[in-house]
C-alpha cells in the first residue's frame, strides 16, 4: 500500500512540474509576500535585466487577495525606472470584486488571485536594469489621505510575457 501510494505521489509531482515548465510566454515572474496587510508606504519593488529591445512584451501586475479586502476596486502608482535614468509613473485603478461583492480572480480557496495589465506591446527601449516599483493609493471616500492599511492583501507581483 505504501509502495502505491508512492508511485501516486510522484506520479502527482511531475505532472505538476511538467504544468509549470510549460509556461513559455512566461519571461519574469516574481512575487513579495505581504502578510496581510499592504501600508501605505510599502514600496513593492521588482528588478530585471532586459536585453531584448525589438520584441513587444506584456506586462502584469499580479494581486494575491483573501475575504479581508474590504473595498470592490484597487488603486496603485506604478512606476517604471528605466535604465537611461528616464522614469514612467502611472496610477492605475483595477476592479476587484464582483457586484455581489464577492472576489474577482483565480483560486478555489479564499485567496484569488488577479493577474491584472500593467502594458500591452510594450516594447524596452534599450538593454539593461529596469526596476518596477508599486505602492497602493487606495483613498475611502471622503477622504483626502490615503487608506494607511490595506487589508487582505497577501502578495503583491510583477510578470513580463512575451506576445504571441
């Protein structure tokens, strides 16, 4: 019985590596842990190096969230430093919940995951250190300052793929 039991569980692991080795749009794939809790001065920072400046890439970010997130959207400041020194800010604002107020994003337990757009064809436009930072900017209504803490969120990442 154990013998079996054995086999099975091997079996299971090389399937699963087999699924994750087949990601070959997949060119940067990173995430940070957050612990729950997202503060208004974390700054998720992510570093690559680019060498490829002639190919469009598409550009994610990715939102690991459980039952705790207490608001239906997500605003973050996205900035891209570039290696020419030259720097890109954009703020952006994803939906994250459904109208019933249940979590949009992928999972089958409480924590879903979103895989959201950052760029779309974006092309580097030269070889070398790229640096994404992002930073929640999360406001309740009403309020002029920004959500000091933002609940529910596990992990924060950044993912690169290349176009088919």
């Amino acid at each position: 019985m154990v013998l079996k039991r054995s086999k099975v569980v091997w079996l299971f692991l090389v399937v699963i590596i087999l699924f994750i080795s087949c990601d070959e749009e997949r060119v940067f794939d990173e995430y940070k842990a957050l612990n729950g809790k997202w503060k208004k001065e974390d700054v998720i920072r992510f570093t690559f190096d680019q060498n490829d400046t002639i190919n469009p890439y598409n550009l994610f970010l990715s939102i690991r969230n459980n039952n705790e997130y207490p608001f239906n959207n997500l605003f973050v400041t996205v900035t891209l430093k570039q290696p020419d020194s030259l720097v890109k800010i954009d703020t952006l604002e994803y939906a994250m919940a459904n109208p019933d107020g249940s979590l949009m994003g992928e999972g089958f337990s409480d924590i879903k995951e979103s895989k959201l757009w950052y760029q779309e064809n974006f092309v580097f436009k030269q070889k070398g250190n790229y640096t994404i930072e992002i930073q929640q900017a999360l406001r309740e209504t009403g309020s002029v300052l920004g959500v000091e803490e933002l609940n529910g969120v596990t992990d924060v990442g950044f993912r690169i793929e290349k176009t088919k």
